[in-house]
C-alpha cells in the first residue's frame, strides 16, 4: 500500500471514490452524492490542488488503484490559522483491514504537524460510526462535544462527534 498527497492528475480517481462514498457511507458525510455528481471538473481539481495551499488531500493506493482517501483543510484567518479541520475520510470495504485508514490519518498529522502555524486538527464523526471514532481515538483524537442532528438522513436525525488533537503539548492556553 502507498500513501501519497493527490494532485489534479488524480481527479477522476478521487471524484470516482468521492462519488461512491457518498453514496456507499451516507450517514458520515453532510454532501450527498447528488450535490457532488454537479460539481464541475474545476471544483475537484480545487480541491486537490488549492491554488493557496489551503487543503491537502491524501490517497492509499493498492496496486495503482486508490481506495481510500483524508483531506486536512486550513485557514489564512489570523484567529484560526492554528487549526486544521480531517474531512472526506473514506476507505473503500476492501482496504479497511488492510490499514489504510490509520496510514491516511497519521500521514494527514504529520502534514499538519511540519506546518509550523498548526497546532490542532479537529473533525467530526457520526455518532453511530464507531470504527471510525475508535480509529482517530486509537490516534490520539478526543471527544470534545456532541453536535445533536447534524444531519439528516432518510431514516432520521444523526449526531455528529466533535474531536480535536493537540498537535503541540506546549501550546498556551490548552485545557484538556
């Protein structure tokens, strides 16, 4: 398995399992996969390639193929510069035991990390997506609020986990 930053050169890999995470993992994601089916080529390669470096997308591929991807988005906020936000974690079936969920995300810390103005990734999780939670626990990652129906699916309301790592033990002002 390899994990590498995607470019716009891997667009149509990435839209593809895009695509069919939302449509396979609806209850992690607030985009459905019709909002996403819409959007055109520019927006993909945007997202892959921020033109500021605002966003950073990483890929595990086996044998050429992608089956899982993280991206960690930034801030050129003066007040939020220090904060990264995980999004579109998705791991085809087939991989996830293969470990290539905790490569994404410990690949995705240490970009944060050697960014020298990051000092915290947050994201959040379905509440009921326990392998997920348990994976970014396993790594480090705290629970630090509950978001009540944060989103709505066809079978109900579901609750978002908010979780946040420290990047840095020294950072000022830090209360665990």
């Amino acid at each position: 398995m390899r994990i590498s930053m995607l470019t716009a050169a891997d667009m149509r890999a990435y839209r593809s399992l895009m695509l069919e995470a939302y449509e396979v993992a609806s209850d992690a994601f607030t985009s459905t996969v019709q909002e996403r089916e819409l959007e055109p080529d520019s927006w993909w390669i945007k997202r892959l390639s921020h033109p500021t470096g605002l966003s950073a997308v990483f890929g595990a591929f086996i044998d050429q193929q992608l089956v899982g991807t993280v991206a960690l988005e930034f801030t050129n906020k003066p007040k939020t510069r220090h904060k990264s936000h995980l999004i579109g974690m998705y791991v085809r079936p087939e991989a996830r035991r293969a470990g290539a969920g905790r490569k994404l995300v410990t690949n995705a810390i240490a970009f944060a990390k050697a960014r020298p103005d990051t000092k915290i990734i947050t994201l959040t999780v379905t509440n009921s997506n326990a392998p997920a939670q348990s994976l970014y626990e396993s790594l480090g990652f705290k629970s630090f609020g509950l978001e009540p129906m944060a989103i709505r699916t066809a079978d109900g309301y579901l609750d978002k986990v908010h979780m946040s790592l420290r990047l840095n033990s020294s950072t000022a002002g830090w209360a665990e």
